[in-house]
C-alpha cells in the first residue's frame, strides 16, 4: 500500500464518519422534537398560557429553537 492510497482510505473514512455523525444529529433532533411537542400538548391550556405557548404555536415555537436536541428533550 502506497502512502498516497492509505490517505485516500484515511480521508474517505473520515468523511463516511462526518457523513453518519451528521445524520445521527438530524435523527436525534428530530425525535428530541418530536418528543418535546409530544409532551406540550399533554399540557392542559392553563399550564400552556403559564408558560406563555398558546397552543397553536406548539410545534412552530419548538422547530424555531435553535438548541441542541439534547436540550429540547429536558
């Protein structure tokens, strides 16, 4: 193997990883989303205008965060 052949191997499985490190962040965001607007809409509407959500603005107010999908599950 040539040193030209291992840094072409080296640099396709760096992609591949960026490539899936990726997709896993998209997939994890959205179920993180999904979850959080699961959770909103169990709210009854007293507790929704306590935290100042109407309810028609459930899923817009969670797809506008720009947060982690880490940090909308909480």
């Amino acid at each position: 193997m040539t040193a030209s052949s291992f840094n072409i191997r080296t640099s396709a499985s760096r992609e591949w990883g960026r490539w899936l490190s990726a997709g896993m962040t998209r997939v994890m965001t959205f179920w993180a989303r999904r979850e959080t607007i699961k959770m909103l809409r169990e709210l009854d509407d007293h507790q929704l205008r306590d935290i100042g959500l109407p309810r028609h603005q459930i899923e817009s107010a969670v797809k506008r965060r720009k947060d982690s999908g880490a940090e909308l599950a909480r």
